[in-house]
C-alpha cells in the first residue's frame, strides 16, 4: 500500500522549517511521507532552490526512519501550484508555516483565504513559534450552515489516526431557529464521532467576544492541539473570511486546519 503524503510548501525560512517538522513528527504518526514544495517565479531560480531543498533535507536531524521526505520546484505561483501539487501527489493534508496576521498579509495579501481554500486537501496553518505535533485534544467548531459538518470526516480520519479527544463547539443562540439548527448539527456530528469509537465531547459556548475569539479561548483554556473548521464562502471579502482569518492568524498560534467543504473530496486519510 502507498504511504500517504504531506506536502508542505517551503519558502526557505525558520517558519517553512517549523512547519516541515511538524509535519514530519505528524507523518510519523499517521505513516505517511512528506513532500516539500517550493514555487519559483523563474526558471533560472530553480537549480539554486534545488541546491537549498537538498541541504534542508540533509541536516534533518530529528527524521524517523519510515518517513520519507522528497522535494519537488515548482515554477509559477503559490496561487495555483499548491493546490496543483497536491493534486498531482493525491496528498492528504497541506501544511504550511506562516507568521500570524502579519505574515498571512504579508504572503497573501488579501488573498489568503483564497490560497488556503484553493485546494480540496486539508490545509493546515502552523505558527511561527509553535512546536510539537500532539493532537490528543481537537477543537471542531460548528455553525448554522448544513457546509460546516463536512469537516466530520477530516476530523475523524485523523482522530482515530492520532486517538484525539474532540470538542465539538457551536455558538449559544438567543433565536430558536437557530438554537435548533445548532443542536440538530451537534447531534449530527456527535451521532458520526460515536459511530466511528471516537471520544467527543459537545460544548455551548457563551457568547463573550464573538464566536471566532470564544472559540480560542476555549481552545487555549482546554490546551487543545488543533482547530478544524469547514470554509464555506463564494465571496471575496465576505463577513466569513474575517471569521476564518480570525481562527488561523490566533495570537495564541493554535494550529488550524482549514477544510473547503465545496471542494471536499473523499480520499483523505
């Protein structure tokens, strides 16, 4: 059976390698392979990014024996060729470093939603400063939209890989419709966790900040590991994308998977 791959775009900096160790650790875990991506603007660049992806590889230290890591030079834009790579590679997750806030906008501009959702791959952001690969605790944040439970079978794929506890999060709602749209989701999902022997555990959060800063708290209180959520948007710059960008670029660097339920396929994991 083929190992299952983790790609990891590399821009040649302490944040690419931060994330390319968290994926190595995670690979070990899941048994999978990693392959590294680095896009170059010009052909003429890539025996150089060639030369710097073989000595990243070279001086990995902590690398265990069964995780294989290959690279591979793309010429383009991260605006496609990610979400091509992983394609070509049937990759199972993305993971990817960033800065917070001020490095998303940097990398992205204000298309960093687009880059992240521009694949059907699971894709998941690590902050600069954060280390370790535990997944004992996973926070799944639902909501109104029927989109957002398609983050069920990422979540639990990984979960039964990793043996996670999962919080399953909705907003409390003042509206009856919408109080029983969340509770008929929770229901739903939890319905899916037990099914699988998974351990969940449903939480009402109390509105405090907003649901993308209570989310967070409750993450950072419960020391969890991950925050996965499901993208559901057409828009460019809609109410959403504040909501999504919230949860990657948290202060507090929670790592955040982000799953694109339009274009979620059914290979993964």
């Amino acid at each position: 059976m083929d190992r299952r791959s983790i790609l990891v775009p590399h821009d040649f900096t302490a944040v690419g390698d931060n994330a390319l160790q968290y994926a190595i650790n995670l690979a070990d875990i899941i048994q999978s392979n990693v392959d590294i991506l680095h896009v170059v603007k010009d052909e003429k660049d890539r025996a150089k990014a060639t030369a710097q992806c073989e000595k990243i590889i070279s001086e990995l230290t902590n690398k265990p024996k069964d995780v294989a890591v290959n690279f591979h030079i793309q010429s383009g834009t991260i605006f496609t060729d990610i979400a091509s790579k992983a394609s070509e590679l049937k990759s199972s997750l993305i993971i990817m470093g960033t800065h917070g806030a001020v490095g998303m906008q940097k990398l992205f501009g204000s298309f960093a939603i687009k880059v992240i959702t521009s694949t059907q791959v699971p894709f998941l952001v690590v902050q600069q400063k954060y280390t370790g690969s535990d997944l004992s605790k996973i926070v799944v944040p639902l909501d109104e939209s029927q989109e957002s439970l398609q983050i069920e079978q990422v979540t639990s794929a990984l979960a039964l890989l990793t043996k996670s506890e999962i919080h399953i999060l909705t907003a409390k709602q003042i509206d009856s419709n919408l109080k029983l749209k969340n509770a008929v989701h929770s229901g739903l999902i939890s319905k899916q966790f037990k099914e699988k022997g998974l351990k969940y555990i449903p939480v009402v959060l109390p509105k405090v900040k907003g649901y993308s800063s209570d989310i967070v708290t409750y993450a950072i209180k419960e020391k969890a590991n991950l925050i996965a959520f499901a993208y559901h948007s057409d828009s460019l710059l809609p109410a959403f994308d504040k909501f999504a960008q919230n949860l990657i670029t948290n202060t507090d660097g929670v790592p955040v998977l982000v799953l694109n339920s339009k274009e979620a396929g059914n290979y993964f994991f």
